[in-house]
C-alpha cells in the first residue's frame, strides 16, 4: 500500500477509512527470490547533528544505475519509524516521494544522481537497541542485520557496497569522544560544539555501520602488522571500568598476530578501536575498525570475572576481528548467506582458541555447547539448514545452528582436506572474492578449487536441516573385524525426505591387550549404509569413533559399559576419552528413566561409572583442567535429546540421584581433590585454572552427595575466594542447596559488588539457574528487585534465559514456570523485540515433552500467539514453534 507523505482521508469512501487494520502477516522472504538491487551507490556521506532526545541525520547518497539491475524509474530506499524532513535530488528539493510500507521511493528518471535525505531519530527512545540509540548517556549503533534503515534512508542489504565519509557534531561535554568507522580526518569546533569527521577507504554494506560518541576512555596500544604498518589500538570503556581492560587488549594483539600466521590476514586500517556498551543486545559486533562489544565480552579482573568470562573475552574479540576479512573485507551477498561469514568466523575463532588454551578442552567445550544447544534447534519446530531458505525476521537466525553447526560444515571440509590444503582454499576464496558479497556457493567453489576437494554431494549440509544419527556396529569372527555404519537424516518442517551426507569419520580400533591402536583413519561415510572391514584382529578390538567429533552427528551404537571404560582410560584421543565418559553416563540415564533397569543391574552400572570416575579424579597423568571436563556429567538438555519425549522432572531426579551417588561413593577421593586443588596459587596460569576448575566440580558431587558437610565447605571456599571463579564456583553450589549459607553468601555476594552491573548479572543468574527446590518463587521475587529491569538485555538474560534450564523451575508441572517465560515474552516484546524472541525456542520443545507437560507449553505458546500487534521477531518464532 502507497502511503502519500501527507496523509489525506479518503473522500467520498467512509467504509475505508472505518475498516479496522487488518493485522497482517509479515511477508516471507526467500533465498531463491534473490535480484541485485537496482542501484550502486559508490559513496555515502552521513551527517549527524547528536542528541540523546533528537540526533539529526542528513545522509548524502551518491546512486548510479546498477548494469546488473532493472532500468527502474525510480529508487527504493529501507527505513524502519523514519519520516524524510526534506528529501532533495541533484541539490533540488523534492516533493514527488512516496512511503510505501516504511520505504522512502523517489522518481529518478537518469543514469546517476545524488539524493539528500534529512530524518530525525531519537536515540533515548530507542528502547530496541537497534539503530542508533542512548547508553548511558552515550550514543551507540547496532545496524546488524537491519538496524541502519533506523537511522537513515538507506538500500540496507548486505550486497550494496558503499565508501562512507561520517560528520558528527555535538555538545563537548556530552559526547567529548566521538568516533565512526575507518580512520579520522578532521576535528574542530563550531556553533553546535565540537565536531568530527572519519573515512572509511573500504567498501562496505551498511550493516557494518557504526558511531559512537560519548565520554569514554580508551586504553591504548599499538601493533606492527607482519608488513611492518602501525596500527593504533584503544579499547574505550568509562572511566571507571578502565582497569579491567588488559585481557581484552592482549586478546586483541594476540588475535592480530594469530590471523597473519594462520589465515594470512593482515590488518588493513591505521587504527583498531572498540567500544564497550552495557546496553546491547547481543555479544559483540564488528563494525569496520569500530567493534561495539557487550561490556560482558570486555571487561575482567580476577576479583570480578570467571576464568570462564576471561575465555569467553578472548574468543569473542577474536571472533569480531576476525570478521574484519571474514564477514567485512568478503561480506554476504544476502541474509541468507549469514553463515558464509559466522560459521566461517566461528570456526577462526574456535581454531585460535584452541591454540591460545590447548586444542583438546577447547573442543570439548565447543562440542558440549553445539549438542546441548544446536542438537535441541536442530531436533525442533525451528530446525533450519545452515543456509536458511526463507525468513520473516533476519534476527531469528542468529542461531546456534547458523554459528555453531555452520562452523562445524567448514571444520570438516577443513578435516578431509587437512590444514595445508585448508589454507590454500581459504587464501583463494579472500582473494577471489576480497571486496565482493559472496554467497556459500562461492565459498565452497573457492573450497574445491583451492583445496582440491570434490565437494557435490558435501553442498546437502547447506540444504539438509537435521542432526544426521549414524547408527554404529562392529563384529568381530577369525581374525576379523567388522565396522558397519548407517545414516539416517531426520525430518524437519519442510524436509520430510533426506539424501545421505557425506560424513567424515576419524576412527580407531585399539587392541585390548595392549591398549594402543595401529593408526587411525578417515572413513566417509557418504551413503546410507557403508561397510568396511580390518583383518589381524585376534581378539575383538575397541572401536574410538567419530575423534575429536569430526562430524556433527549423533552416534548410536550398543557398545559394552566396560569397552566404554577402556576407552575413558586408554584413547589417545582426549576427546574420545571425554566422549566415552559421556556415552557411558548418557547410557546409563537413558535406561534408568526408561525404567529398564533391575536394582542389581543399576547398581552394577553405577560402578562402572563410579570406577571411570575414580580413575579421572585420581589420574595424576591428567591435567586439571582436562580432569574438570572428564568429571562434568552431561547436561541435562543433552539427556533429554535421547528420547523422542522426555520427562524433565524423571531425568533431573535420576542425573541427580546419580551425581549424589557419586558424590558419596568417592567423598574421599573427591574431599582429597578439592583439598589438593585449594592448594593452588590464585593466578592466572594454566594449573591454577585447572585447579579452580576441579575445586567446584568436586564441590558440585559433594553437595549432592553430603549436602550438609558440603555446604560449610562451599562457604569455606567463598569465604577464602581470592577469585571470581572460586567464589561464583562455590555461591553456585550453595544456591542449590538450603540452609544459612546460602542466604548469608547471597547478601554477601551483592553487597560485596553492589553497582558492579555485570556482576550483579551473576547474582541473578546464580539464583535464576538454581536447583534449589523454591527457584520459581526467588525468580519472581528477584522480578521484582530494585535492580531487575527489562530495558538492560544482560539483566534480562540472567534472570530468565538462566531460569530456562531449570528443571524444577521452568519445567515445574505445574505450569507456572512456562507462564513467567511467557509473561516475560508478552511484557518484552513492545520493550526489546529481537531479545524478546530469544525467549520462545524453549517453549517450541513442547513436542518433545511428555503429554501434560506439553499441553501447558503449548497453550502459553498460543496465548503468546493471540496477543495483538506482536513484533515481527516473536510472531514468526511463535508461529513456527506451533506449525
Ligand atoms: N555479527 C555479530 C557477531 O556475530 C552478531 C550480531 C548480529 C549482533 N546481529 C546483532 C550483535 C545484533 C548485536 C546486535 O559477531
Ligand atoms: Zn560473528
């Protein structure tokens, strides 16, 4: 519908204009719809003239006919709540313009012109946190995905490529720093105040966008690309936030130097500068030479961050500079492509990781985060290939699917190529496509060519949603053995059928007697079924499958508990140790709450846990840190992923009825541990870290074990926590359990960091995340505490997405924990749409749920679903999580 600038009643046709808005849907859109945009626009000139109430923008955009495009007679630019105050073409004021749905269309009838728009935006108002808006009382951007066409008239598509030149104007005492993408080129004063101009040389899409202006700090540094260019570092922070900056500049430098070693990317500005806000709505984002990064993925000193919150630092300023070749330097031609530049960064940033913290317990960690998120996505109402095919809100395939899984699909091309020939790939796709928009195909050619791998039938894991189950045999008669593998892909909306992918495999056969195997292979399984045979197998040897998780599957296999042991004892793969550990335990539970289990039987397979356990807490060849992986069960929502449907509440009491098993069949072990452990220096090396990690782990099975002797142990180590890590470690344990402690570590705890926001984050979430029996109702006390608001992301994530994992709280059988999620949604979505929709995909579980369970899921999934004006994000979450 064409809505004129002035809107006049229609005339003469009283039922229109009495007719009630028809609520409609909002459109789906679709990969396979994809047409260049009509237009180029080879340079933009921003102005803005900055207030926290009114900012005002005139955005000067040079446009010239796209030889790829149609000859349009006219030019449609995106806008989101924008009204143009003038719009000019050539220098002449124009009056013919049009709104069309949010979008600004001018007549242009040439070959090129220039096109003067002036909006006004008010930045305090922006409760979204899309667009520009105030933090505060700075000014920030967040234009990914779709968040520039606030701020100004724009084509906001990731394939329109512009130089831009930005002028910022304000009050000194406000905004003393003010700071855009690329480099400065002119400063002074003038009647509004000060002012400042900065040049980006390098093409960019508008999603890349980025201002920030404000009173802020920086620290800085310098790095010496490997060419020998100086580039000039800060990271800019408040004042008072200043001194928790140092891991994040060494993380910075340390991923500059990595990327020139690794990938063969080199920095390409004279300066590098990040800014902290702590109103955002995700981690970070890369905007060229100017990332704006959650405070979360900046700050840390050892009092107020986790050893856990340090390494989430490091990965994710690795992860944003990355982008600057991954994502910035090639961008995605169309949304669609997401994963061209996310799983590929991913993967930089988890390759870098492992190098910076050691290669096995890394992966661990990503692993146990793809199965215990992206298993779940991928097993759900909002399955999606890494290559989504239609949308209606961008910002809902930020997924753990697009990141995670998508990261994995490179990391196996990357295992059957090797990393020799990886690089030669990668250095082919930056070079083919370096200052283009590239789409995954381009990837992948760039994959075949440079890395000389055949890559027809690999495309499927771009297409094919679903976690693909390779069922896992082997027979043993003479001498031989025999190795059967079978894959089957699931269905998922809108894939009922599947063609088999290729599956790379690292695999092993150890020999029993003497512990050691004769090599391990590669085998790709690339059709439904695949068998392969090894002769000089007296005995039957132990199969180590799928090391070091090369292929994102879910294996299935009867395996004997104690071959499992063997391998938590023998492989010589770390994370084919851990993964046996996992299958053991995984196996165990499943039986258990199936009920399958005879007392004799359940007992019999607790000691085979509990002797695999002994062995990890007693091994002195282990370091402590991969002890700590060895000894975490496996989550919860990973347990559940075994059943077609799952009952939380029977799956909690026997996971936790296993842990205080344990906890008591090896509290001496376990007592030992943590005393050795305590013993530890509070530093920052790897065997004090490993040490703080084993200490609450040991704590974890204690208190399940002896809640009571636990307890005092737990206050002990909060009391003598010269870490965040040691005290978050031991309040966490305490959280869960009833008694005095917990309430005095808790006043403590907030009295101790009162104003600190991001550790005040933690009190919630500690709470929020609780087994404690009473969570539901210390959530909805804490709903209420003067410090709890639904304008702050981080303050609403540790609260309620905390809250989301708990069994007794959230899957309460009553219902009530499902109804305070959606309530949440409800109150959310008017405030802060796109952090609003994050909430639904743990209501879309419902058919996975036993039958009363779901039904109660279901029905706050439908009263989500009739409230009216719904914002696009939760509408097509809550619509896709029903259909
Ligand atoms: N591109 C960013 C990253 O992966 C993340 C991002 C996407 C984002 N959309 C956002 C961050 C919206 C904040 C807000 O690094
Ligand atoms: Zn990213």
């Amino acid at each position: 519908m064409d809505i004129a600038r002035t809107p006049s009643t229609p005339d003469g046709n009283p039922e229109m204009a009495d007719a009630p808005p028809t609520p409609k849907e909002p459109p789906l859109i679709r990969r396979e719809d994809y047409r260049p945009f009509d237009w180029l626009v080879p340079k933009t000139h921003l102005d803005f003239a900055l207030g926290l109430e009114t900012t005002r923008v005139t955005a000067t955009l040079k446009v010239e006919r796209n030889p790829a495009g149609l000859p349009t007679p006219e030019i449609r630019l995106d806008g989101d709540g924008l009204t143009p105050l003038e719009v000019a073409v050539d220098g002449q004021v124009l009056n013919s313009w049009t709104l069309d749905d949010g979008k600004l269309v001018v007549p242009l009838s040439g070959e090129a012109h220039e096109i003067r728009m002036v909006t006004e935006i008010s930045p305090a108002a922006n409760s979204q946190l899309m667009g520009l808006y105030a933090s505060n009382g700075m000014l920030c951007t967040q234009c990914e995905a779709e968040g520039f066409r606030r701020i100004t008239f724009f084509p906001d598509r990731p394939d329109v490529l512009s130089t831009y030149t930005v002028r910022m104007s304000g009050d000194p005492e406000a905004f003393p720093v003010l700071l855009s993408n690329g480099n400065p080129v002119a400063s002074g004063e003038d009647a509004g105040g000060h002012w400042a101009e900065w040049h980006d040389p390098w093409p960019k899409p508008s999603y890349l966008f980025a201002l920030v202006a404000g009173d802020l700090v920086a620290r800085k540094d310098r790095f010496t690309t490997i060419t020998g260019r100086e580039v000039d570092l800060a990271i800019w922070v408040r004042a008072e936030d200043l001194d928790r900056t140092g891991h994040a500049m060494e993380s910075l430098k340390h991923s500059m130097k990595w990327d020139e070693e690794v990938f063969g990317r080199e920095y390409d500005l004279d300066q590098f500068n990040i800014v902290a806000v702590g109103d955002f709505n995700m981690g970070a984002m890369e905007n060229k030479g100017l990332n704006v990064f959650n405070t979360k993925y900046v700050l840390a000193d050892a009092e107020t961050a986790t050893d856990g919150d340090y390494d989430g630092i490091e990965g994710v300023i690795a992860h944003e500079y990355f982008h600057n070749w991954s994502g910035n330097r090639v961008t995605c031609r169309d949304w669609f492509q997401l994963s061209l530049k996310e799983g590929f960064t991913v993967l930089r940033d988890q390759l870098f990781s492992q190098d910076m913290r050691g290669e096995a317990v890394k992966r661990i960690e990503d692993v146990r985060l793809l199965r215990s998120v992206q298993f779940p996505e991928d097993s759900g109402p909002l399955a999606h290939p890494i290559r989504p095919d239609s949308f209606r809100e961008i910002g809902n395939f930020y997924t753990s699917t697009v990141y995670n899984k998508g990261a994995e699909v490179i990391r196996m091309m990357r295992t059957m190529a090797g990393p020799e020939r990886f690089r030669q790939g990668t250095d082919l796709y930056f070079e083919r496509h370096d200052g283009e928009a590239a789409t995954c195909e381009d990837f992948i050619r760039a994959m075949e060519d440079g890395a000389g791998l055949d890559l027809a039938q690999f495309r499927l894991w771009y297409s094919q949603a679903g976690t693909p189950k390779v069922e896992v045999s082997l027979e043993h008669e003479g001498d031989t053995a025999t190795l059967t593998l079978r894959q089957t892909v699931p269905p998922t909306p809108d894939q009922p059928d599947k063609q088999p992918m290729p599956i790379p495999l690292r695999l092993a056969l150890f020999d029993r007697a003497t512990g050691t195997h004769r090599g391990e292979e590669l085998v790709v399984l690339d059709q439904v079924e695949s068998v392969v045979r090894y002769g000089g197998f007296a005995e039957r040897p132990v199969l180590s499958i799928n090391r070091g998780f090369s292929a994102p599957v879910a294996i299935e296999r009867s395996i004997d508990p104690e071959e499992l042991v063997f391998l938590a004892k023998h492989d010589d793969d770390a994370f084919a140790r851990y993964e046996a550990m996992q299958e053991l335990i995984v196996g165990h539970l499943v039986t258990t709450v199936g009920g399958g289990l005879s007392d004799a039987a359940r007992s019999e397979a607790r000691g085979a846990i509990g002797e695999a356990l002994r062995a990890v807490v007693t091994d002195d060849r282990l370091d402590d840190s991969m002890r700590g992986e060895l000894m975490m069960l496996p989550a919860q929502s990973y347990i559940s992923e075994q059943f077609l449907v799952a009952d939380p509440g029977a799956i909690h009491a026997e996971r936790e009825a296993l842990k205080a098993w344990l906890g008591q069949t090896l509290e001496a072990e376990l007592t030992a541990l943590h005393r050795r452990a305590s013993g530890q220096s509070s530093g920052m090396d790897p065997a004090a870290r490993g040490a703080r990690k084993v200490k609450t782990q040991a704590l974890v099975f204690l208190a399940a074990g002896n809640p009571q002797a636990a307890a005092t142990l737990a206050a002990a180590q909060y009391d003598a926590a010269e870490t965040m890590t040691d005290r978050q470690g031991a309040l966490m344990v305490l959280t869960g359990l009833p008694g005095p402690e917990r309430t005095h570590k808790l006043i403590d705890f907030y009295n101790r960091f009162q104003g600190d926001a991001l550790v005040i984050d933690k009190w919630f979430s500690l709470q929020a995340g609780s087994l404690h029996p009473n969570v539901i109702e210390h959530v909805k006390a804490l709903a209420g505490h003067p410090d709890f608001t639904l304008k702050n992301p981080n303050r609403v994530r540790s609260l309620y997405m905390a809250f989301t994992g708990t069994p007794l709280g959230f899957h309460a059988e009553s219902g009530e924990g499902y109804r305070m999620i959606a309530d949440l949604i409800l109150a959310l979505d008017p405030i802060n749409p796109s952090t609003a929709a994050r909430f639904v995909p743990p209501l879309g579980r419902w058919r996975r749920l036993e039958p009363k369970r779901a039904a109660l899921m279901r029905a706050e999934l439908e009263r989500i679903g009739a409230q009216p004006g719904l914002s696009r994000d939760t509408f097509e979450q809550v619509t896709r999580s029903l259909g």
